[in-house]
C-alpha cells in the first residue's frame, strides 16, 4: 500500500506549542522571586527559557520537516557520541559538578545534560537495530541480548553521575520498544524482574533510602526529607478549585524548593487550581494519545518504534513527576516536559515532538486502504480505524 504525505498531526503540534507557551508563563511566576534574589532581576530564568523554546521551536520545525528515515542512517553515530558524553561528564573538570553530581557539560554561560540526549538517541539506535534484524527479531541472540547490553551500558553511565532517577526514566522507553518490536516476552519479564530485584538495594541506600522512608509519612518526616512533599501538598491544597490566581503562588516565596523545575506544577496548581492541573493533564493525554495514534497508522516499522519511544518518554515523565509532586510516588527528580524550567530538557523534547510530527506526515489515511484487495471474510477498515501492523505485537 502507497501511503501518499500529507500534513502533519495538527492537533498535536498545537497542545505541543500551547503547554510550551503555558510552561513559559509557569516558569515566570515560579522562578521571579527565587530569580530576584539570585540574579537581581525577576526575568532571569524566564528569559533563558524564552531563548531554549525559540531554539527549540526552530529545532522542532527542522525535524518535522526532515524525513524520518534520516535518523535510521544516523542512530548508529548519534549513540556512540551520546555514551561518549555519557563518559566525559564523568571526568573531573569535563564535567560540572552540582550538589555532589557530575550531570552537565559546560560550554561557556550555558551546560546541557547528556542524560536527555540519551533519551533521544538510545530509542532512535533501537528502532533501527530491531527493525533491521526483521524476521529474525524474535531469536534473543539477533534481538534482545544486543539490544539489552546497550539500555544496560547506558543505564549504568547515568547512574554513576549519580543520576538513579534519569536512568529509571531511561530505560523504561527502551523495554516497550524491544516488546512492541516482538522480543520475547519472556527475556523481557525476566529481565523486568531482575531490575526490581536489583533496584530495590540501590533504592534504600542513601539519601534515596531516605525520600522512600519520607515517602511513607511526610509530614513524619516534614523538618527532614519530607519537607519538600508537605510544601508541595500545601500548594496544591490551598490551591482549591479555582487557584489564587497568576503570580499569587505562597509557596513560591522560598517555601517549596525547586519551585521552578521539578516541583513546578505543584505552583501551577496553587496559582490555576485543581482545574487547571486537570487541564495540563489533559493536554499530556492529548500528546501521549496522538503519539500512540500515530505508532499505530504508520506503515513502517523504524517509524513505528521510534513513535512508540517517543511517546513513552513523555507518558514516563509526566508520571513520575506529577506522582512525586502529588504524593503519589516517592519524589523523583525528573522535569515536567515543556513546563519545567530547564533548556536542555525543553530544546531536546521540543526536536523530539517534531521527529514524531513528521513521522505523522505519513501514517495510512483510510482513503488510501483499498479495501477490495482484502478476502471477503477480511474486516472493512472504516474511517477511523488504526492499520494494524506487521512484525510487531500491534499485529492482530
């Protein structure tokens, strides 16, 4: 079947650029007194974030007008370079060490965090190997024992930053491409299962050990480790229905730390209300819906995996920050995509929303299934219905 190119996905490059504009406006209020009394001016972090979501924005328009299959030729290169920055924040002086962590390359007044390049370039490098071992996806030497070794290189540089809840994140969109590519389940459950086993250690030691314990009873612990959950339960609860309105956020003035990066939607919820949470939350079910809608129409299997990974970095995201921001999970220090302050975080998710924009320029459009090839016990494929795919766990 000719798939013809078309437009792309309108309704997701809209909410893509509307949660853009919404998290410019949440960092302003978030970070003006925190960036008044840093850096003497209260637009500081707002106007760094400007300049990320314009560079952003142009990286954006780039993808979704470069044809995908670009990345299939590239993803080799792009992750070796990746776990070769991987390897070079690790050295003293390379790397810029903050609170006892070396996750950031400096280059003059600006760093960026190799951690969200990974995120991109392992689930491009992954798409293309398992679509490139075809029929031959389901034997775990060809499949999954490469595929494995290199989630497990790159899960393990990240943790030695230290960085435990990147790498959680890291790894989780990898696991869903080798299942939706057709890897055994079962290496995969075993896998899975070896992981928690082997988390839960690493997870109680230290001052991880510590939030998890905080977790479990925060305003316990609330001069301690819980302080950061219970001053995030405040906002969010003094927020009511309706919120205090924009700029009038307490919790703000020093209270919540992190106000403007991680925690930020607990400062988006006081000033806009539960309403307005809600509302932000719709619009990363819209994202995760099209992203999905879009793995499921495309005819190529490198398109359909990458889509898939695309989307699962933003679905992950969104869930872990706003569980550890809501009390629902133990505080994970990821960012909230396009809302929280943080540029190489909204430059790269931006570039990875126009790869999945241009992806959606050529998803199957039911016009273009001609149905009269089908048998006649075939089912019709109506307007609106997904194609169900090949070589892949979407197959009927």
């Amino acid at each position: 079947m000719k798939v013809t190119k078309h437009r792309p996905d309108f309704v997701l490059f809209l909410v893509v650029i509307l949660l853009s504009l919404i998290g410019l406006v949440a960092v302003y209020s978030a970070s003006a007194i925190y960036a008044y009394k840093t850096q003497d001016t209260p637009d500081y972090y707002f106007l760094r974030q400007l300049m990320f979501f314009v560079m952003g924005l142009f990286g954006m328009l780039f993808a979704m007008n470069t044809p995908y299959k670009l990345w299939y030729k590239l993803s080799r290169p792009m992750l070796l370079v990746t776990y070769l920055l991987l390897l070079l924040v690790l050295i003293p002086g390379v790397g810029t060490n903050v609170n006892g962590a070396n996750r950031w390359i400096g280059l003059g007044p600006f760093s960026f965090q190799p951690t969200e390049i990974a995120m991109i370039t392992i689930n491009l490098y992954l798409a293309y190997l398992l679509t490139k071992k075809g029929d031959r996806v389901a034997d775990p030497k060809a499949s999954f024992w490469p595929s494995i070794i290199l989630v497990v290189v790159g899960f393990v540089l990240i943790i030695a930053e230290p960085d435990m809840d990147t790498a959680i994140t890291f790894a989780g969109g990898p696991f869903l491409i080798m299942f939706v590519a057709g890897v055994p389940w079962k290496h995969l459950r075993n896998t899975a299962l070896l992981a928690v086993v082997t988390s839960v250690p690493l997870a109680l030691m230290g001052y991880r050990g510590e939030r998890i314990w905080s977790y479990m009873d925060p305003f316990k612990h609330m001069d301690g480790d819980g302080y950061q959950i219970v001053q995030s339960l405040f906002a969010i609860s003094t927020g009511g229905w309706m919120g205090r309105g924009l700029g009038h956020s307490i919790e703000k003035f020093s209270y919540l730390p992190e106000a403007h990066t991680d925690f930020i939607f607990a400062i988006f919820s006081e000033e806009w209300g539960l309403f307005g949470g809600l509302f932000l939350i719709v619009l990363y079910g819209v994202v995760i819906w099209r992203g999905i809608h879009i793995a499921l129409t495309v005819q190529d299997k490198f398109a359909q995996l990458v889509a898939i990974g695309i989307t699962s970095v933003i679905a992950m995201a969104v869930f872990f920050n706003i569980g550890s921001v809501t009390g629902l999970l133990p505080v994970i220090g990821v960012p909230l995509p396009f809302i929280s302050y943080g540029g190489t975080s909204l430059l790269l998710k931006l570039f990875m929303m126009g790869i999945l924009l241009n992806i959606s320029r050529y998803t199957a459009r039911p016009e273009e299934v001609d149905n009269s090839l089908l048998p006649a016990s075939a089912p019709r494929i109506k307007h609106g219905a997904s194609i169900d795919m090949t070589s892949s766990r979407f197959d009927a």
